[in-house]
C-alpha cells in the first residue's frame, strides 16, 4: 500500500512538473506573437547555453569557439523558400555595411532541418550569401537542444504539393535574430524583416564598444 501511494505521489509531481512547463513554453511562445517577432521584454536571460554542433566544412565546434566575439544567430533550413533566404540576404546586407567592425562577429546560421542539412548541403548553400556566414548543424539530439535553450520553435509542415512525409516536408520555424555577447548573453532581438541599416545601426553601437 505504502509503494503505491508513493508511486502516485511520484506521477503526481512528474505530472504537475510537465504541465507547468508547458505552460511556461505556450506563455512565452504567446508572448512572442505579441512582441512582433522579437525576443519579449523581460525574458532575455532565459536565452541562450552551450552547444556542441558541426560546421559546414565537418568540423566539430561548441559554442567555446565563438567566446572572443558578439554572435548574430539565425535558425533557419535551407529548403526554406523564403524567409531564410531573405533573412540571410539582411545578414549579407548588414555585414556589408558593417565593414571592420565585423571583426568583432560572428554571424551563424543554425540549421533546424538537420535530416536534410548536412555539412555538406550547408556548404553548398553558403555560396549564395556573405562567405563571413557560418552555417551549424548535429545530431537530432543535439539540434533539439540549441533549440531549446533558444526557445526557438519548429515543426514539419505540407508543402505546396501535398501532405508532409518522411522525404517531403517543409519547416515551419521561429525567425528571430539574436545578437549574444562574447560571454553568451542576449542583448538584442530583431525580427527577420528588419532591414539591414536598422540592424548595423543597433549592432554597431554594441560592436564599437
């Protein structure tokens, strides 16, 4: 009698732990909605952690690797059709504009579609866009975690040709860009359709520091 009990006490807190942390995931990602794509006020220290990921050349790299500088991180697939693309096209743009200052950035891309991504597809896909770029990917397991540390969302979607498969889907993802100090700490947000001379003039004041 006494087991049972506490086996049901154990479901019970295991239970009440899950629901509350949905909760927590569905506030924040309402939340977003409200803040116009853009990380919500107040909620800036919940971003961010270690990773241990590959590059688009195959070599292993943590977030250890990205210490000595500001980080512009972008998660996105490179079967996107158009707000990766876009986004990556911002990115070029204000790295452009950036000029010497970029030698205190890293921008990368972080891939939420790592089935497809593979170094060397992201390898592939980088010569469309400012070579400064690096582009991540990893394990499912691994991919899964950034995510979550970044809160950032994802989930497989029809495509223009019918329902989603194994082998044919598209992504629907978060499309935030986070601007992290060299010590891991976010600083700002931006919604992936602001234009390239508003992100260098808020990037700007922070590199020039």
């Amino acid at each position: 009698m006494k087991t049972q009990t506490l086996k049901r006490g154990l479901l019970t807190v295991v239970l009440s732990a899950v629901i509350i942390g949905g909760i927590a995931l569905v506030d924040y990602l309402v939340q977003l909605g409200r803040s116009e794509g853009t990380v919500p006020p107040g909620t800036e220290a919940q971003i961010g952690g270690v990773f241990s990921l590959i590059d688009q050349n195959g070599e292993p790299v943590s977030n250890d690797n990205f210490s000595d500088r500001y980080k512009l991180i972008f998660f996105g697939f490179t079967n996107c059709p158009d707000v990766c693309p876009t986004t990556l096209s911002r990115m070029t743009q204000a790295l452009s504009q950036l000029g010497p200052l970029n030698d205190k950035l890293y921008p990368l891309f972080i891939t939420v579609d790592p089935e497809r991504d593979t170094p060397a597809r992201l390898k592939e896909y980088a010569k469309a866009f400012d070579p400064r770029i690096i582009y991540l990917t990893g394990s499912a397991e691994e991919i899964a975690k950034v995510l979550k540390a970044w809160k950032a969302n994802r989930a497989k979607i029809a495509t223009a040709e019918g329902e989603a498969t194994e082998e044919n889907y598209s992504m629907s993802h978060s499309s935030v860009l986070y601007l992290m100090t060299p010590d891991d700490r976010l600083v700002e947000s931006y919604n992936w359709e602001i234009q390239p001379d508003k992100m260098v003039g808020s990037i700007s004041e922070y590199l020039a520091r």
